[in-house]
C-alpha cells in the first residue's frame, strides 16, 4: 500500500463520511490522539518486522513507546497525543502533541478527520485524529514523554489474525491488535482497529465498548 495522493483521498472520503460517535468527558477530562499516515522509511525495529535497505514509500503509521519514568502507562505502546487545553479542538491538541512528543510539525489541512471517542479506564474521554503527513524525516524522540518512535506498515493492520479479542472475566471482550510478533492493547489497539476498518476496508465498524487489560485501567 503506497503512501501517496490516492491513498489520501482515500482516507479523507472515508472520514468525510463516517458518522463519528463523541463520549462525554472523562473522570479526568479530554484528550486527544494522533494517528499519522506517513511513510515506512527504514522499517519498525521492534517485533522481527524487517528493515528496508532503502527509504520506502508505504504507507505507515507512526506510534511510541511511552518513557519507562511516566506515572501512566510507562513502557506502553501509544500514539502521540495528551490532555486537550481549555482553548483547544482535539485537532489543534494531536497537532501541539506531535510537535511536543516527536518533534514532527504539521499543518491544519494535514487533518483528515476524526474516529469515534473511547473512555478509557483511566479516567479519560480520548478523540482520535487522522493526519497526513509526507515522509516526516526528522522526528526526534521527547525523553520526557517518549522513549522511541516506531513506523508501523498500513499492511500490517491487515493481517488475517487481526484483532485479537480475548474473552474471560469482563462482559465485553479485551481488544488487541497483532503487529510483529508483539502485539498492542487498547485503546491504542481500539483506534488502530478502527481505522483500518473505516479507513482501509470501507466498513463501519464501532470499537467503543471493546474491554482494555487490566495492566492498561492504570
């Protein structure tokens, strides 16, 4: 799947006709998340995906790993994003967290729109934000917030075994999404699902009342 104009018009046709579904505020407010199309480049370092020789032109996903200091969800597999301030849309929020976290600066028309908001366990209503960016060469890692910066191929969120939904002690079942040989929880792994389902395959998928582990309610 290549990263280029097709693709994106692609994505925004989707989202421009996705009936988005809002949650109302959290225990502990609002947040928002970026999920940023870029480009594979060199290839994820993590979970046996192969690096490329040379930069590649598929389309990937940009996510982190969380700083191992943090007092929430250290170590854990995210998407750039954060609290939304008093005088923000969840759009100017992802865009000021990109710039913060990853050192990757975007415009406003990189914004294709948005997917369902999903409460976490921890207290948060999330709204995730679908952008565009070209090859984003010069991302740098935040110590602060993050501890690496991961390009994820579109391909691999296409997998067979995807999603991974486990079903045990909760009334709905635990979400995951497999890429390597590791995998990621929601609600990362809610926003991914999503999506791809709406985003790549066309299909109006809700993703709101999957279950997040019990390591993630932190």
């Amino acid at each position: 799947m290549q990263h280029d104009a097709a693709l994106r018009e692609s994505v925004a046709a989707a989202l421009r006709q996705f009936p988005v579904q809002a949650q109302p505020d959290g225990l502990h407010g609002r947040a928002a998340v970026a999920l940023v199309i870029s480009q594979a480049g060199f290839g994820a370092a993590w979970g046996g995906l192969p690096r490329h020789a040379q930069w590649s032109t598929e389309a990937a996903m940009i996510l982190t790993r969380r700083a191992t200091h943090l007092r929430r969800h250290a170590n854990q597999w995210a998407l750039p994003g954060g609290r939304i301030d008093a005088s923000e849309t969840p759009e100017q929020a992802a865009l000021r967290e990109l710039r913060e976290e990853v050192a990757l600066e975007l415009p406003p028309d990189a914004v294709l729109g948005r997917l369902d908001d999903y409460a976490t366990r921890s207290g948060f209503a999330i709204t995730p934000v679908v952008l565009w960016a070209m090859d984003a060469r010069t991302m740098v890692a935040n110590p602060d917030e993050v501890a690496s910066i991961h390009r994820i191929a579109l391909e691999e969120f296409l997998r067979p075994d995807a999603p991974m939904l486990e079903h045990g002690l909760h009334a709905q079942p635990v979400l995951r999404m497999p890429v390597g040989d590791n995998w990621i929880a929601a609600p990362t792994a809610a926003f991914l699902y999503q999506f791809r389902e709406v985003c790549l395959c066309g299909r109006l998928t809700r993703v709101a009342h999957f279950e997040q582990p019990e390591f993630a309610w932190r």
